[in-house]
C-alpha cells in the first residue's frame, strides 16, 4: 500500500532511525485510539525530517514549528 500517508523508508536507515520511527508510530496508535490530534517526529542527524501526523495539513502547517516545515 502507497499514498502521501505513508513515509517513504529508504534501504538503508540506522537503527536508532528505525526504532525513533516505530516510538512515534506508536505514540500516532495511541493518540488515534483516544481520538485525539497528533503529530510528532525527529530530525535524524543526516538532517532528514521524519513527521507523522492524524490532521489534516492545514492544522499541521499551524502547529508545526517553522524549522520543521
């Protein structure tokens, strides 16, 4: 399964990549179960952002800090 909700995960990712990216699909899990809004994510050190988000784009635009957009 494709779409623009799913991340796109490269061949070759560090290990604490993967585990911080499972945390914060977990954390996604939680917050969808509550019904809830989230959206959450890092910057790995090479400077790729991983976010992952509930809302809808217009909410994430307004809550997402500048550096991260």
């Amino acid at each position: 399964m494709t779409g623009p909700e799913l991340p796109r995960i490269p061949n070759s990712l560090h290990r604490q990549e993967l585990e911080a990216m499972h945390y914060i699909a977990k954390l996604k899990e939680s917050a969808d179960k509550l019904g809830i809004g989230f959206i959450g994510g890092f910057v790995a050190p090479n400077g790729n952002k991983y976010i992952v988000s509930n809302m809808d784009a217009d909410d994430q635009q307004l809550l997402m800090p500048e550096h991260l957009k």
